[in-house]
C-alpha cells in the first residue's frame, strides 16, 4: 500500500510517503495435517 501524507509536512511544502504491507503467519494451524504412511501396503509387489 503507498499513500501520501501532505498535512504532516505542509509548512514545507512537501508529501510524506508511507510504503507498507500486512502480513501474517500462523505457524501452528494445519499442525495434524502431516502423517507419515506405512505399512505392508507399501510392499513393492512381486512377479508371478
């Protein structure tokens, strides 16, 4: 986001510039989404 701020400055004469972003993380919120597969399922099979 960019927005110009002329009040701040305005017996200069001059525009504050203001550059920003949100962000956001959230470390903990899928934490059961991941399992680990095993079993005799994943046995290569074997020729006849």
């Amino acid at each position: 986001m960019v927005r110009a701020l002329p009040q701040t400055l305005g017996n200069q004469l001059s525009i504050l510039l203001q550059v920003y972003r949100y962000v956001a993380f959230f470390g903990n919120r899928y934490a059961d989404a991941t399992a680990v597969v095993g079993g005799t399922c994943l046995v290569q099979p074997t020729s006849w």
